[in-house]
C-alpha cells in the first residue's frame, strides 16, 4: 500500500533477470506511478546481478534504480534531508461525556440513529422526521418543508439506492403521497422523510478499521461519483484542520470544491470540519464500530450537510473479506 503521507516511495527488490519472461515488478511499479504523485525510488540488493534491460526501462520511465544497499540508502537519505518535515498532527481533546454516552449504546446494543451520532460529533445534517402511515408522511413534509425526500427506514435496508429505496424533489402532498405509498408497499411502513438539502458537490466521509493499523479515516468523491472514479483518500486519526485539507485535496475532485471556471467554490471550512469530526468519532468510538459511511455530505458554499449516514458496530462486522 502507498503511504502518500511520506515524501518518497521507496520500493526495494531484486530486480534480476528472469528468464521466463516475467515482467511482474516493472510493471508494478508502473502501477505504483499511477497512484501517487510522490517520487518513486527502486532499491536493488544485488547491484551485481541487475537486469540492466529492466533498469533502463524503469528510468525511461522516471524512476531512478539504485544498485546496492548501502549506496542507494545513502543516497535516499540524502533526498529526504531536503524534504519537507514530518509535522505532528495535533488533535482535539477526547470528549470524554460525549464518548461514554454513545459508547454504553454500542456496548448494549442499541439501534443507532447514525445521523444523530455523527450530528452530536459537529456534522450538519438534513432535518428529517420517521413516520409509518402516509397521513404522517404529509404531516411531516408539510412541517420540513417542500421540497422533501422520502427514505426507506426498513432495518434489513443499509443501501437504498440499490433498491430504489428513495424518492426526490418532491413539491407537493400527492407526489408524497405516492412516493410513501411505493415505499409502503415494496419495503415496508417505516419512511423517513426529510427535507431535500441544497444541491452542491457530493462527497462521502467515512471510517474503516484496517486488521492491523485500526480505524483510518476515508474520503472520497460522493454519491455514484464513488464508483466512477474509484478514487479514496485515506489517513490515521487524529486529523487536524490542516491535515484534513491536505486529505481532500489529493481529490480529483479538489478544483471543483475550490470553484472551478464559473462555479463558486464550496464552503471549505464546513468540508474540513466534518472531516475533523469524523476522526474525533474514530478516536472516541472506533474500537467498537466497524465502519461509518456518509454519503453523501453535500458541500455549498453556504456549508457542507449530510443527508445519509451508516453505521456498522464490530459486532456486525462481516468476516475479513468483506470488511
């Protein structure tokens, strides 16, 4: 795994002859510079027995090939002399009331109303209202607000898009009406009805906990732009305000949130905070939850609001594979 946190990769290996023709290393490392924007750096052990045909192909390509051990760690070392230095990330105090509090609800077992969790942690999210007939579903657009969403809230549903599980712009009773009348009929009589957010840049937040390392704190381009552009930005909590810039702007979709030809920019103070509270959650809570998904958190440049959010306790974790 590339760690874009430090200044240079560094990838060791015997990059001797093979005669069967395997390429399998060349060509991991041309992955490799696909990925990262860091200098890449292949260290070989064995400066005697160097596939030169091989090393010559990789500088082609920009990377330098260093033969031998002892010269080409001198020689790392040296570039990393003049990098720029490792800055301590500072963050904020544990909530030490806030941390209990949800913590006892975990350990019961407890349902977990994810957006209220990660509202308690500082993110805005849409005002929304839980019914189960479809005059409470009226009653509770018309208090919100047109326009209105209406969610599936059944417990077996976690993605409701791939089951058509939610309903957009809805202007008025009657199209209320038959949006929850679907919902009813498919998925069951539990609706969450919520106040359509401004549209803007959808992004997602979220926490995953890697076997080894614990909960690392992820972001990503929101929305169905999470499969299209399959792009992620990972980190290890805490995460301050500078850290949680330096982690959205490794986006593809970074010039976007700053504005880009005649669109405004985003609220990027909002975006910043929402990530700094996720990390706050995977200090406090993360060794009793598997994962968090917001998505999306759709960032304006009057703020940033999540309208969906998921929780997965550890206990409901699936096995490795899947996490």
């Amino acid at each position: 795994m590339l760690d874009d946190s430090v200044g240079v990769v560094a990838v060791a290996l015997d990059l001797v002859q093979e005669y069967d023709g395997d390429m399998s290393y060349p060509m991991a490392i041309e992955t490799a510079l696909g990925r990262t924007d860091k200098p890449i750096v292949v260290l070989t052990n064995l400066s005697s027995a160097v596939d030169q045909a091989q090393a010559d192909h990789l500088r082609d390509l920009g990377v330098p090939v260093l033969e031998g051990t002892r010269s080409g760690l001198r020689a790392i070392g040296q570039l990393l002399a003049d990098a720029e230095p490792w800055r301590e990330r500072s963050g904020r105090p544990v909530d030490q009331a806030r941390q209990r509090r949800w913590s006892q609800a975990l350990a019961d077992g407890e349902e977990i109303d994810a957006l209220a969790l990660i509202a308690d942690y500082g993110i805005e999210v849409a005002a929304e209202r839980l019914v189960g007939s479809v005059d409470d579903a009226v009653a509770a657009a018309a208090e919100l607000g047109y326009p209105v969403v209406l969610k599936t809230a059944a417990d077996d549903v976690r993605h409701k898009v791939d089951v058509d599980g939610v309903h957009l712009d809805l202007t008025d009773a009657d199209a209320v009406r038959e949006a929850y009348e679907d919902l009813a009929g498919r998925l069951g009589k539990q609706v969450t009805v919520q106040r359509q957010a401004t549209s803007g840049i959808e992004l997602a937040l979220g926490i995953v906990r890697d076997p080894l390392l614990g909960p690392l704190v992820v972001v990503a381009a929101g929305g169905t732009l999470v499969e299209l552009l399959g792009q992620r930005a990972v980190a290890l909590p805490p995460i301050d305000i500078l850290a949680a810039a330096e982690l959205i702007d490794r986006l593809a979709i970074s010039p976007l949130l700053h504005g880009f030809r005649n669109r405004p920019g985003v609220d990027l103070g909002a975006v910043h905070q929402a990530v700094t509270a996720m990390s706050d959650l995977a200090r406090e809570l993360g060794d009793q939850i598997a994962a968090v998904d917001v998505n999306p958190l759709i960032a304006t440049p009057n703020g940033a609001v999540a309208v969906d959010a998921l929780i997965l306790p550890r206990s409901e974790a699936p096995g490795p594979r899947g996490a």
